[in-house]
C-alpha cells in the first residue's frame, strides 16, 4: 500500500541468523567469560570489519570490559604483533562504526521504500509484458545504478546509426622506403575546426576528401619534412593485480566469467596459494614489502617460473621495492593486492585453468621486480599543400619486464592469430600484448633527415569507415 511509504522505523532491530546461531553462542560465551578482562578486535581493517564486530558485541551484550583495536593490513608475523602491540581503544573507531551503521540503514531504507514504491506503481505493466505471475522489482544502493549504467549503454547502441567518413592518407617516400603518412587537421591549418569534418582525420563527405587530395597533389607529389622526433620511451611495470583487473585479463584471455575467475583465485587463496582475493588494492604494504623476498624465494620450486625468481633474487631490485609505486599504504584499505605466497603445497591438485590464472598472478607480481620496457620512437610530420600529414614508428629495444610478462606480437602475427574475430594475447600481461611495431624500417632512415629536406609522395589514397556503436560493457 503507497499510504505506508516512506517506511522509515523509530528503532532498527537486528537478529542472530540461525544459519549461525551456533557459533555466534561460542563467541559470545567467550567474549562474556569473566576471566577475560581485555578483547582485542582482529577484524578486517576497514568499516565493513569494524560493524562485524560491533554486531557481535552488540548482540552478546558484552558490556564494558576494555576493547582494543588491532589494525592491520597484513598478515605477516611482524605486522601481527605489532597490530597487537599498538592497538588503541576501540572507541578510537566510533567514527568508522557510525559510518558502518548509517551505511546499513541508508542500505535498507532505500531498498524497502523505492522496492515497494517502483513494485506498486510499475510490476502489472512488465508482470503482464514478461507473462509472470509475480513481479517485485529490486532497488539498492549499488545495484540500480549499476543496471542505470548498463540500460544508458545499452540504448545508445541500439539508437546508434552508423555514419560513413573518409580519411586521407598519403604514401610518403623516404629514401626508397615507402610509409603512410594521415592528414590531419591541427591548428595554423585551413581545416582546423572546419564544420566539413567528422573529428580532426575525417570528412562526412567523399567530395571533401577528393578536394584535400587535388588539393594536395597541386604542386606535384613533393612534400616538405617540418619535424622530426626521435626518442626513446620506457614503459614500467603494470600495477599488481586487485579482483577486477584479474577478472578483466581472464574474461579476455580465458573468456570466463568475473564469477568464475573470483571461484578459481578463492580456491588458490584457501589452498594457500596466492592472498587474499577480494581487494580492490593494486599495491602492497610497506609491512609486506619488508618480508617480499619470502614470497620471491617460494616460487624458486615454482618449475615455469622458477628461472624467473632466481635471478629477482640475484638483482636485488626487491629491496629497494619499497620505494616505489608498487608500495603505497594510503592506496589500501582493508587488503593489499592479489601476490603468490611462495608456497606451494597444494600445486599439484589444481587443473589446467586454476593453473593458468596462477600463472598470470605470478608473472604480473615478478614483473614489478624488473626494469621498464625501452623503445624506440620516431614521429614525423609532412607538409604538402598547406596541410600537415604524421606518421610514426615504435620498435621494441630492451624488453625489461616484458621479458617475464610477455613480449606483444607485432601486428602481422596478431591478424595471423585471430579466431572468431577475437585477438588472441600472450602472456600474462593484457596490457603489454596491446602494443605493437610499426613502420619499424622508418627507425633506420630517421637520423638521416633533416628538417625542411624534400621528400615525394607516391600518391595520395581516401579510406572509407564506419563510425561503430560504443561496446557493451
């Protein structure tokens, strides 16, 4: 009935689940012992720890012994004892646990009001569309936007209408060695900002197209050098793995569910394997970092990666691990990122994918251990007729971390590999396997070019696309 909405209660009420009434009574009877004088509270370190144990509390109407709070990002013996050793009152946490409360009830006001109110005033229009014989629709916190989200993308692709554009690109001929070049419209040139493009490297109309290229090809097929860029560019180490990044490099290299890869890392962290899975954390703990080279030694019994963490070992770099960006304690709340525990006990009982996904979380952990990846760049821009058409390359160098977390095929042997209309990717590293070598003989002549030096064009070509709808999520 929408008279009884807003339903917002004088009191909230709580009650011990029968699922775990029983052992809810052995704490309870342990917290309540009059030989007990002082609880230390050991829940996770975050809001969501904090109101666990406050319910406990709450619900065993433990009184006023004395409570301290351990908190600690780790479990490490060190960091243990010293949770323990500085642990303040745990008053000190009233804030966080008002948060936690508040955080419950927003949680179950808005889902008993705006479930109620959106099942009364809409469930007979999609009861009857979808031919149910009930229909309760679900309001949360998280949840309804999250379904916003993917409703908003969802009619965008279907309303989306594929618009034709035409970009020009020239070949450019640098000493014998052909390599395309794109025009573009940048600032200081006649079709910067002009209304006949379709973003900065296309036109709507073919016929606008075909103009550029007359127009580029007036004065012959000369064309001026104006710059010329040659540098080298690192690329570190990808960040350590929290769920969701592991969800997204096993949805595309595995094509398994974000459920199905947080079953197989909880079936690795039980069996001891890697750490805990649910952290939203891409980095460790100054706590960790100080104990790193246990986990790094481990995984010397680790057969295809054994070779790997020997020679961490040897170069040291893990003392000094610390000191970067892979250690950060304000980026953590309750747990650190997903790292192998070097132990390896259970190995032997895991199948092929459980495997697999271990192997990546081991790679992407040594990776952090290694230098960056160097390459060589080169960028040149080519004027022709008033306009300015770039072109560049990229040539792997040093392969540094990439070494351990897999060099990315270069763009001839991707398209050799694709099935289904999927990219297939190697190693354990999502992000690395998207770069790739391109015009690499460019490199070779760069050096030999000067700014203002002629060079020919061998013709000038209009390629036709597609705008393409936005991907689902």
């Amino acid at each position: 009935d929408l008279a009884t909405i807003p339903f917002i209660p004088t009191e909230f009420k709580y009650e011990v689940i029968p699922d775990v009434s029983k052992q809810f009574k052995i704490v309870a009877g342990l917290l309540n012992r009059d030989d007990v004088g002082c609880i230390y509270v050991c829940t996770d370190s975050g809001r969501e720890g904090e109101y666990i144990y406050r319910l406990v509390d709450q619900m065993a109407k433990v009184g006023n012994k004395e409570k301290r709070r351990v908190w600690i990002d780790s479990q490490t013996e060190e960091e243990i004892l010293r949770g323990i050793r500085e642990a303040k009152p745990l008053s000190e946490y009233d804030s966080l646990s008002d948060a936690a409360y508040l955080r419950a009830k927003e949680d179950y006001l808005m889902g008993i009001n705006f479930s109620r109110a959106l099942s009364l005033k809409y469930s007979y229009v999609i009861r009857n569309y979808l031919k149910l014989d009930k229909c309760v629709i679900a309001v949360g916190r998280v949840m309804t936007c999250v379904l916003g989200i993917i409703v908003k993308r969802e009619r965008e692709i279907r309303e989306f209408v594929k618009t034709p554009f035409y970009r020009v690109v020239g070949t450019v001929n640098v000493a014998g060695q052909t390599f395309e070049a794109e025009w573009k419209a940048v600032k200081d040139t006649p079709y910067f900002n002009s209304p006949l493009l379709y973003k900065e490297n296309g036109f709507k109309q073919k016929k606008d197209a075909e103009d550029l290229v007359k127009k580029l090809s007036a004065n012959g097929m000369e064309a001026t050098l104006v710059a010329s860029e040659k540098k080298k560019e690192k690329k570190a180490p990808p960040m350590l793995y929290n769920l969701a990044e592991l969800q997204n490099d096993c949805s595309s290299l595995f094509k398994i569910s974000p459920s199905d890869t947080l079953k197989i890392v909880q079936e690795l962290y039980e069996k001891k394997l890697v750490t805990y899975p649910r952290t939203d954390a891409r980095v460790l703990s100054t706590a960790v970092a100080k104990e790193i080279y246990k986990n790094i030694s481990g995984l010397k019994r680790y057969t295809p990666m054994a070779a790997y963490a020997d020679e961490v070992l040897n170069m040291g770099s893990y003392k000094t691990i610390a000191k970067t960006k892979y250690v950060n304690d304000k980026q953590i709340t309750d747990h650190y990122a997903i790292i192998p525990t070097g132990q390896l006990t259970e190995l032997e009982s895991l199948n092929s994918l459980e495997r697999s996904v271990y192997e990546m979380i081991v790679r992407r952990f040594l990776s952090i251990f290694y230098p960056p990846a160097e390459y060589q760049t080169v960028k040149l821009v080519v004027a022709a007729g008033g306009e300015k058409l770039y072109t560049s390359a990229k040539q792997l160098k040093v392969p540094g971390y990439l070494e351990i977390a897999g060099i990315p095929k270069s763009a001839k042997e991707r398209n050799a590999a694709k099935t289904d209309g999927e990219e297939q990717t190697q190693g354990g590293d999502a992000e690395a396997a998207q770069e790739e070598e391109e015009n690499a003989g460019l490199l070779a002549y760069a050096d030999k070019l000067q700014k203002g030096e002629t060079l020919f064009s061998d013709g000038y070509a209009i390629r036709e696309g597609k705008t393409s709808p936005p991907k689902r999520y």
